[in-house]
C-alpha cells in the first residue's frame, strides 16, 4: 500500500480516499436508517404484518377492522389537507359557510363534499363575503367561526364518501380539537394583535377570584374534612359544576358584544374543566382508602370473615341465596350501560348465570329470548330496555333495604364467584383472576351503594384481593415447608394432609382441587403455578440486591432457550429464510424487586418499569411515591440499562473532541461525516433501545407460558425507554392471544415514553383488557432534543398524543405539571390522580361523568 501511495499521484488517492469514505458513510447511515425509516413509515400507513389477524374489540369482524383503518388514513391525509389549506389563507378575506354549503352540497347523499383546493384557490370572490364589521377584533372572530365550521363540515363530507360515518362519530373529538387549535393557530400568527385584543377579556376571567370559586373551595375543603356525607359531596360537585360552567358562559355573554367563537370557548372551557377536575379530585383522596389504621383493620377483618364464612360452609349462607336480594341485584346488574366491552358484558352473564342458581325466574325465562343469537352487550342492552321501570326499581331497593353488612357480604360473594374461587367435591379451586372479571366487578361495585357508608367499594375489592393473597400464600408456604422437612417417601401421604388456613382468627382445613392423578401432583402443581411469584415477592436473601438477581436471573436463564425457538419461529411467518437471523441474543439481565410491603400485597401487580436514566439502581428510590397511591403488590423490573448514563457524556464529548474541532479546521470533511454517524449509530443508547427490545419480547413469554406471576392480574406502569420494553411485550402478547384469547394485562400507563407514537397507535394491544394512558409532556427537553440524535425518524410519544387507532388510548397532557424528563417521579401521585389510573374517580356517574 505505501509503494502504491508513492507511485500514485497524490490528488488520485486523494479521490480514491473520498470516494471510499463516502460508500462507507452511505453504506453505515442505510444500514441503521433505512430498516428505521420503513418501520416508522409502514406504522405511519398501518401497515400489519398479519392481513388475517383482527383485534379482540371487533370480535374478528373484518369490516369493522377495515374501518377503523381507513379512518385512521383518512384522518392522517385530510390532517395534511387542512394543513396546507389553512397555510394559504391569512385570515385576510372572510369565508361565507352558508354560500359554500350550498355550492357543494349533494342532495342525494344530504352532505356537502368541500373542496378545499376549490375554495382557496378562487379567484372571483365566489366562497368570501363582505360583513362590512368595522371592529377587526369582531370581523376576526366571526373569521374563525367560518372556517372552523367549513373544515368540520369538510372532514364530515369525507367520511360519508367513504361510508364510514359512524367513525366520524366517534373521531369527532379528536377532529374537533385538531380543527380549532390549528385555526386559532393560524389566526394567531396571522392577526396577532386582533387574536390578543379577542381573547384579552377570556383570558382576564381565570385572573380573577370569582364567587363560584370560594363556594367551591368551600365544597372541596369539606370534602376533605369529611363533614359532609360522600353521597352529599357528589351531589354538590356536580351541581357547583354546573353552576361554574353557567357563570363561565355569563361572563362571555357579559363581556362581549357578540356571540364568541366556539373555538376559543373551547379551549377556555377545556382550561376551566381541567383546574375543576384536578381540585375536585385531590378533595376526594381521603376516601380513596382507608386512611385510619384501625378502620382498615375493622373492614380487613370483616372481608375476612365472610370469606372464611365460605370456605368453612364450602357454599354461600345468606347474601345472594335469599330470593328478594337476588332478584333485585340482577335486575341491578342489567341496569348497567354494558358498552365498555364485550369482554366484560360475558363477565356480567356469566355472573347471571351463577346468580340463578339461586333464583333462576329472571335471567333464564328473559334473557334467554336473546341468549347465543347477538353479542353480550346487546343481550344486556335488550333486556334493560324491556324492563326498564324494574331495573330502576331494583337500585332503589338496593340502597333502602340493604344494610351495611348486607352490602359488604354480597360484595365478598360476587367477589369470590368473579375471581373464581369456589369448591368442587368439597375441594378448593383458584380460578385465573382476569383482567376482564375485575373490570366487570368495578362497574357492578359502583351500583351497590357506593359511598352510602362514607367509603367506596373500591376499597373493599381492594381488600377482598389482598385476603387472597394472603390465603394462597399460607399454602404456598406450607408446600414449601412440606417439600423441605420431608423425604421423597414421606411425601406421598404428607400431602395426603389438608392445608390449615387461618382467617378471621379462626382457623380453616382445605383441600387443593386440580387435575393431577392424586393430592401431591395437584399439589405440586399449585407451587409450581406460583414458584417464580414466591421467588420475586419472597426472596430467600431478604434485600440483597446481587443476590436476588443472581437467582432469579439463573430460573430465567433456563427458559430463554425454549423462548427463543418460538421467537424464531415467530420470525419465519413474516421473513424469507435466507432472511432469518442466526439467532436471538437473550437479555443480558432480568430481575424483579418487590417494592410494596408483605401485608399490602395481593393478587393484583403493577409492574413498574424504568427507562435509561435509571441504570441498576435500586427501584425503592424511583417507584417509592407509587406505594403511596397503588394498592396491591408492586414489583419493579431490572434490565441492564446502565451504559445510556454515559449517553450524553458521549454526545458531549463527541462534539466537543471530534466534530467541532475538525469543523472550525475546515479539514477531513469526511473525518467529520464518520464520526457523526459512529455518534448515531454506536452511542449507549442505541445499544439500550436493542436490549429494551429484547427484554420486551422475552417477558412477554415468561409472562404468557411461564406463569412469571402465577395468575395474577397485572397493570405495568413504565417510562422513559420502558415504553419500548412495553410496545415489543405488547407485540409478543398479541400474538399469543390470537392462539389461546386469553388477555393477559389489565392496564397501561406510559410516561414520557420514547416508544414511537405510529407504532403505538397501530397496535392492536388485544392482550390489554383495560385502558391505555399515554402521560406526556412538552417541556421534555430530553425527548425533544437529545434523542433525535439517536432516533431520526420516530416520534416519542412523551411528546405528543397517541390518536384513536384499534383501541382508545386516554391521552393526558401533563406539561403544566411535569417540567423535564426525570420530573415524572416527583408528580406521581398526581400523576396517578389526575389520570384516575386506579378507577378510583369511577363512582361519579351521571352528569359529572363528562369531567371524570
């Protein structure tokens, strides 16, 4: 090489060099952002890598899944329209809605089909009108009117073309608050200082202390203090909404000479919804749980008392077996508006059905008119409707004839029948506590004089799941200390004894029912279903750290082997086999540590997940304040994330030793190109996004097939780049879902997640019974700045919301709560507050239930 440099001319190797650095830059930057492009753009297209795979919320109806697809493109192309349409008009001219209605109106369709093109690009004057308003602050907002209401009917006219007006119905929000904030955009950067004189006087009333203010705060301050019944603190927040809300519009009519736009009412009203809500809520956080340790003792104790009552009787004893009761508590379920989901309307009929075992004259001779001919939701919808006056009547009876005691029995009753623990030849059963049953009994608590006794029945469901905890604990140990202090030989008839439970201070004998040939398999299988539940939630080194993921991470280790074979065959189905990866690289680490302490637990986790900035820190110091708000077992996920730390040391570093120096050096250009893309494509962080990957496909299976918590029911609540390890969990979930339709996560909540918004929002998340809540913020510089370097082309989703895709996702813009990346943790209890992630806020229903 050097005897070629010397015989070669100098300016020709010279050519040579650049030309080589240039393919290697080409080939470097295609190999990273080419396969990152397409999967973005594809998310972006709702491109699936399955035709045949439907989500669980259209019941595998193709045509409803079809829609809800071409929605979700219709929306993102006539986003765009609007965009470029709103981009030519400078509010200079005034449009004339009426003229433009009429010019495009289709009588046999009864819509107007708008071109947008058409109307701007109008030379004659046709679609404008001459107000003659003086007043330029008074001409700009009738302005605004016209528009907004030309772009509303716009993007109507479009879903009736593609005969998908039903999804325009139910996208309407979303339409109009795109619509009304890009047109207040639009006017403000047009007519600055008329937009500023307009909203002046809006602006001036959320400045001032207003009556209704003080007589709320009052009602709030009250709440607190529990001098007022909880029944009587609903009534009043709702009529004091009310009463805001007209003074709100008063104080318009008052202030302005005309009728204000809509599109600024509706952003101030949105203002004034979310400071009520946020008070009116913290008001009620005394009520959440029990807050006095000896009231919590007392309903503990009682909840454990008709549970033992139970398993010593092995059958119900009062409640729901008394006819009057059950007939009215059934009619009380068919009141309920089924229409979260089809999931949770089975719930309800397979409750029915369990209810008329002791009283089979109301659902077996009505409902059966409807039974196996329509979905679930319509057997209840239709029975309600014909018995309308009977269904009131029944909620009436319930809160005038049903007693405290009576109330929290039948609670206990409906508890044990939902979660599926019950006796069969005299043995005890442990059913799959579903994300679905407990949404199911969330919706039938809220009817059953909820906040009559000054608590909410929340809180007994919560208590009622940690007596069981605590019940399948005592027999798991016993297993444990049965294995241990016996031989193989002993074995057989040491298991041959009943399991002595102590509940209520009073102690019961049980029998394990299951499928084994005799007592020790069915017994061995028990331990077995919660072996890896024990390990994380009663570790054998107490808190040390090392050791428990020592331990953990060498049980896991051994299906790793197995999960990768299933992810390769996963693989196959959408890639050409020359196409297929060698092999999965496994997690380099995955352990949990339990954060909530041993008599808070029960058969609900939430799984804390944290993202990079985190590292291998102990998960007390971050998920602490959770413990505060979330009842039930709280567990938090350790995976090796502890490089990204050196993240922006390396961006720093980069720029400050490599690039900036060889820039103001005017040499080695391509010195510089290179060492840009090593930053992008070898920094910390890029190797973090790999591993949240992979830890995110592997939990999945340790959580499907390998009972990682035997079956409790599981929440997951991440941030940061946890949202990633959450999107791959999601996408391994559906898939198993489609094979044993079984949903295996109650609910998710996302924290200025760095998770793409396109992918998110085209998951089908058919493994997710519950909500989606997507926590972001604007003023997350991190997210805003930094990692564009490392992700060119995604948009976290910490930033922005996740629109209506498969499944409505809550959005939650905090960014006047929440001042930068880390500063989630410090806000989590408002966090969880404010989104209602627990259910807590559930029991305001009737009018109030547009805040909540």
């Amino acid at each position: 090489m050097e005897t070629a440099q010397n015989v070669i001319p100098k300016n020709l190797t010279t050519y040579f060099n650049t030309v080589i650095g240039a393919l290697n830059i080409f080939q470097t930057m295609s190999n990273k952002f080419y396969p990152e492009y397409m999967d973005v753009n594809n998310a972006k297209n709702f491109q699936i890598d399955d035709p045949t795979v439907y989500s669980s919320i259209y019941q595998g109806n193709p045509q409803l899944e079809n829609n809800k697809r071409k929605s979700r493109n219709l929306k993102i192309e006539h986003y765009k329209i609007v965009n470029q349409f709103l981009d030519k008009y400078n509010f200079d001219k005034q449009f004339n809605s009426e003229i433009i209605g009429q010019h495009f109106f289709k009588e046999a369709i009864g819509c107007c089909y708008i071109d947008l093109q058409e109307i701007i690009n109008d030379k004659t004057g046709l679609f404008y009108q001459q107000t003659g308003i003086l007043d330029k602050t008074k001409w700009l907002n009738q302005a605004i009117d016209e528009v907004s209401l030309i772009l509303l009917e716009y993007f109507k006219g479009q879903f009736k073309k593609e005969q998908i007006f039903d999804e325009y119905i139910v996208s309407f929000a979303e339409i109009q608050n795109f619509v009304y904030k890009k047109v207040i955009k639009r006017a403000k950067s047009t007519q600055k200082d008329n937009y500023i004189k307009l909203k002046q006087k809006i602006k001036q009333y959320f400045k001032e202390l207003h009556d209704t203010d003080i007589q709320f705060e009052t009602i709030c301050n009250q709440i607190k203090l529990k001098t007022i019944e909880l029944l009587d603190a609903k009534t009043l927040i709702e009529k004091q909404y009310k009463i805001q809300m007209d003074s709100f519009q008063d104080y318009i009519s008052q202030n302005y000479g005309f009728n204000l736009t809509n599109a600024i009412i509706y952003k101030y009203c949105q203002k004034l919804k979310r400071n009520y809500v946020s008070k009116a809520q913290e008001s009620f956080t005394p009520y959440l749980n029990f807050d006095f340790q000896d009231k919590y003792k007392d309903y503990l104790a009682l909840i454990e008392f008709y549970l033992m009552q139970y398993f010593h009787n092995k059958q119900f004893v009062e409640g729901i077996t008394k006819q009057d009761l059950n007939s009215n508590l059934q009619y009380l379920i068919y009141s309920i508006e089924w229409i979260q989901s089809s999931v949770e309307a089975d719930e309800a009929l397979f409750l029915l059905d369990s209810l008329s075992n002791y009283n089979s004259n109301i659902s077996q001779s009505n409902s059966q008119i409807f039974w196996n001919q329509q979905f679930s939701v319509n057997v209840l919808a239709n029975f309600k409707n014909h018995n309308k006056q009977r269904c009131e009547k029944a909620i009436q009876w319930w809160f005038d004839q049903v007693d405290q005691q009576t109330n929290i029995q039948v609670i206990c009753q409906i508890y044990l029948i939902l979660a599926g623990i019950k006796f069969q030849d005299d043995k005890l059963i442990f059913g799959d506590y579903e994300p679905s049953k407990r949404n199911a009994f969330s919706l039938i608590l809220r009817q059953l004089n909820n906040g009559k006794f000054q608590y909410l029945n929340n809180s007994l469901m919560k208590l009622c799941e940690q007596v069981t905890h605590k019940i399948q604990f005592q027999i798991i140990n016993e297993i444990e200390n049965r294995l241990k202090n016996n031989t193989q030989d002993q074995l057989d008839n040491v298991m041959q004894l009943p399991f002595q439970i102590e509940l209520a201070s009073t102690q019961v004998l049980v029998f394990l029912y299951g499928r084994g040939q005799n007592q020790l398999q069915i017994n061995l299988e028990f331990y077995k279903k919660y072996e890896c539940l024990k390990m994380i939630i009663q570790p054998e080194n107490g808190n040390n750290l090392t050791a428990i993921k020592d331990q953990q991470f060498s049980q896991f280790q051994k299906q790793f082997e197995e999960i990768k074979l299933k992810l390769i065959e996963n693989q196959k189905k959408k890639m050409q086999p020359n196409d297929l990866p060698g092999s999965l690289i496994f997690p380099s680490q995955i352990y949990f540590q339990l954060l909530s302490k041993q008599d808070h637990n029960s058969n609900v986790i939430t799984l804390c997940i944290s993202g990079f900035l985190s590292g291998d820190e102990d998960k007390q110091s971050q998920w602490g304040e959770l413990l505060h708000s979330c009842s039930g077992t709280v567990i938090g996920l350790h995976w090796n994330c502890s490089e990204t730390k050196e993240f922006f040391t390396t961006v720093t570093q980069s720029l400050a030793q490599n690039l900036i120096p060889q820039i103001l050096s005017k040499v080695n250009f391509f010195g510089v190109a290179m060492s840009a893309v090593q930053l992008i494509t070898q920094n910390p962080y890029e190797k973090a996004h790999k591993e949240a990957e992979r830890v995110g496909k592997y939990l999945a299976y340790l959580i499907a097939d390998y009972q990682l918590f035997g079956n409790r029911q599981i929440n997951i609540i991440c941030h940061s780049l946890g949202s990633v390890i959450v999107l791959e969990c999601i996408k391994e979930l559906d898939k198993i879902f489609e094979k044993q339709k079984k949903q295996f996560i109650n609910e998710v909540m996302i924290m200025g997640g760095v998770a793409d918004v396109y992918k998110l929002q085209k998951r089908r998340w058919n493994a997710v019974a519950g909500r989606i809540y997507n926590i972001y913020s604007k003023k997350d510089l991190i997210l805003n700045y930094v990692l564009t370097v490392a992700k060119l082309f995604d948009s976290p989703c910490g930033l922005k919301p996740i629109y209506l895709g498969y499944k409505q996702v809550i959005n939650c813009d905090f960014t006047e709560i929440v001042n930068g990346h880390s500063d989630y943790w410090n806000k989590m209890m408002k966090l969880l507050m404010h989104s209602d992630f627990n259910n807590d806020f559930k029991f305001m229903t009737s009018s109030i239930k547009e805040i909540f």
